[in-house]
C-alpha cells in the first residue's frame, strides 16, 4: 500500500510510552534513570506508567514527589491517592519482602494524613490515623509508626491513654534506631507517669543513645537540647551509671548492628 510504514520504520516510531505500559519494570527503571538525572517531565511519565501497570515502588516515588513538592507542585490529595493506591494492593504483603519497606512507609503516610487532615478532601480522624498507625507498627514492624502510635497512645489521641503500651511502641522503635523515639522514651523514663515507674538511669541512658544516632542538623540540635536539660538534672553517679548503660548497649552485638544500619542509610542518601 502506498505511503504504508514499512515494519521498520513502524517500529521506529512506537513512543517509549507505549512500550512503558506493557513493562511497568521498564518504566520504572527508565522514571528512576530520568529523575536522578534532572529530567522531572521524563520521569513524571515514566513513572506514571508503571504507577499505572501496579508499581508498588514507582507509586510510592510518585506520592512522595507530590508530598513534598519534589519537581512537581506540592498535592497532598494526589500523593495521599498513590498512598492508597499501595495500601489497599499490597496490606498484606510478607513483611520481610524488599517491597514490604515501601508498603509500610505508603500506610505510615497515610497515617499522618488522617491525623492532620487534608484540606478540602479529607477531614482529620485521630481514631483512624491511630488504627493505621498501629497496623504499620505490628504487622510490619515499622518503627515511624511504631513511634507515633506510642506518642498517641501517650497523649490519648484517637483512643484512651495507655501509658504502659506506650512506652511498649516507644522502646521497640528506640531499639531499631528511631531518635525521635529515643528521645520521647528517655524522657518517659526518667519521669515516669502514671502506669509506669521512673527509672531515671535508663531514661538518661536513651538520651545519651539518641546522640549516637543523630543525622541530621536538626536531629543533633534536638537531642542537644533534651540532653542538656536532663544532664543538669542528674547527679554525677547517675550521668555516669547511664553514660555506662549506654556505652554497653551501644558496643553489643544489637547496638552495633542497628548502629552500622543507621550509618549505612546515612551513606544511601547523600
């Protein structure tokens, strides 16, 4: 037929886009390639497509860049609806998949999304926000939601308070590196509060832990502040019993493991 594409030249003209649709792992790959490489436009379709052929991860990058603004205009309602999408496919994932960190991180925004409210599509519901947040905690294990379901549990939001099951959540997150959680369970500790008895040692022993896994500049300003307050506190025999408590949890085997994973995540994200 005159003026017919040959086989070749058909070919030829087939849009990568089309070829993203039938291979969401192509697409993906592609999305991740044009991202770090400064293509936003690239990688937005890229991922998109793969977003589209049930990604879970080109999802979770998607609502991520729409989280926070990352190349795109800031839409809380988009991202919290590729939240979803990974949540309602893959909730019961095995949680010790590759993809299991992503399902887990998807649940945990959504989490926040529930608890903060997104305006002029979804109203705050703390009960919800802390269902979720305590499906993440113990299904997964995750220790974002592990910490937030403790300060929730802390501060009766979305349920009754419950200081004991608190600092449950607050120790098991503490204890995969969480220095937000660290911090909070060091000050319960040292206090106490009702349904749980001071032990001031082991609360100064996890603000001295913290500092170990404090990245950022916020993080380190955050547990300077904490730490000083509570340093002026104690007595020399108790700063040096916890300083000891420290160091011995910090130089075993658990705590040079969580250790080396947490400067191992440093290293990952510069």
């Amino acid at each position: 037929m005159a003026g017919a594409l040959a086989p070749e030249a058909a070919f030829a003209q087939t849009s990568p886009t089309d070829a993203w649709i039938d291979d969401p792992r192509a697409a993906f790959a592609a999305g991740t390639s044009a991202y770090y490489s400064g293509d936003v436009q690239t990688a937005l379709q890229a991922l998109e497509a793969a977003a589209e052929g049930g990604h879970a991860v080109a999802r979770w990058k998607l609502a991520r860049m729409y989280a926070q603004g990352d190349g795109v205009a800031e839409d809380d309602a988009r991202a919290f609806t590729y939240f979803s999408q990974i949540a309602n496919a893959h909730a019961e994932d095995r949680p010790d998949t590759p993809r299991a960190r992503f399902v887990a991180n998807a649940f945990v925004a959504i989490a926040g999304y529930y608890n903060s409210g997104i305006g002029g599509v979804l109203s705050p519901d703390h009960t919800r926000s802390r269902q979720i947040f305590s499906y993440a905690a113990s299904y997964f294990g995750d220790p974002d939601a592990q910490y937030h379901l403790g300060m929730m549990l802390l501060h009766g939001e979305g349920g009754d308070v419950d200081v004991r099951q608190a600092g449950r959540w607050l120790r098991l997150s503490a204890l995969k590196g969480h220095v937000d959680a660290q911090l909070s369970l060091g000050e319960l500790l040292y206090a106490g509060a009702d349904g749980m008895r001071a032990s001031p040692a082991d609360g100064l022993k996890w603000l001295l832990i913290a500092g170990e896994f404090a990245v950022t500049p916020d993080e380190e300003q955050r547990v300077r502040n904490v730490q000083e307050r509570y340093l002026a506190l104690a007595n020399t025999d108790l700063r040096a019993r916890s300083l000891q408590m420290a160091e011995e949890w910090l130089t075993s085997p658990d705590g040079l493991a969580v250790l080396h994973a947490r400067r191992a995540e440093e290293v990952a994200s510069q």
